[in-house]
C-alpha cells in the first residue's frame, strides 16, 4: 500500500507541477493545492495506465486526498483479483 501511495504522490506531483514532498496525505487537491477538474481527470487516466485498471467515471469527486484516491486503486485492484 506505501508504494501506491509513493508512486501516486509522484504523480500528483509531477502533473500539479509540484515536488512529491509537498503532497501531503490529507491535503485536499482542489482546495489546499489549487488542482482543477482537467488535472484530475489527467491524475486518473495517469493512475489507470500505471496500474492497469479502470476506474469508473463517477469516482472522480472522490479523488478529493492522496489517502482517498490510495484507496480507491487499492479497492479497485482487489476486486480485480
């Protein structure tokens, strides 16, 4: 789990431009890092190419944390298996 929570901080950061350790595990994108609804949308798609999943489109509002968006692709790559 610390290594998808690692790998997607990296992403995060790498698409709002930011460095990894600026992204704190309960910081709301939208509100406490200035994320809009394109890099969000670029955060999933980067998020569904990695690890090779599809999250539904309706899970998008979700991605509202680092931990939750963890544990969205956590919950989804179990039910995968």
């Amino acid at each position: 789990m610390d290594d998808i929570k690692e790998t997607i901080r990296k992403m995060v950061a790498e698409i709002l431009e930011m460095k990894p350790e600026q992204i704190g595990d309960d910081d709301l994108f939208i509100k406490d890092l200035g994320m809009d609804s394109l890099r969000a949308l670029e955060i999933m798609a980067s998020v569904e190419k990695k690890y090779q999943i599809r999250i539904e489109e309706d899970m998008l509002p979700k991605f509202t944390t680092l931990n939750e968006t963890v544990k969205i692709v956590a919950d989804v790559l179990n039910k995968q298996k």
